[in-house]
C-alpha cells in the first residue's frame, strides 16, 4: 500500500471527511449522468431510450 493509499484510509476513517468524500462523489455521478442525457437528447434518440435514462438517474437519487 503506498502513501496516498494509508492517508486516504486515515482521512476515510474521519465522519466528516466520509461524508463529504460521498456526497461529492455523488454529485459527479449525477452530474455524469445528466450529461449523457443531454447528449442523447442532442443526438434525438428515441423518447423510450431518453425516459430509460431519466428513470436511472430517479433510481440513483432514491438510492443516495
């Protein structure tokens, strides 16, 4: 394991730092997702594909 590897463990081990470190990385993840969905609306894909997406980004929130 090398040094970045124990200070994040050590870091990950605060509350505070655990839940900042989840609740950006759940904004990425949004973040992530709504660009693909507005690429495929770019790209005129089909409405069933572009609500397939909407109800997996719905689906990620309920779970966060």
């Amino acid at each position: 394991m090398n040094i970045a590897e124990k200070y994040f463990k050590k870091q990950f081990s605060s509350e505070e730092f655990r839940c900042s470190f989840l609740e950006e990385k759940i904004k990425l993840d949004i973040e992530y997702q709504l660009e693909e969905l507005k690429r495929d609306i770019q790209t005129n894909k089909s409405s069933k594909t572009l609500i397939k997406r909407v109800k997996a980004i719905e689906q990620y929130v309920m779970s966060a």
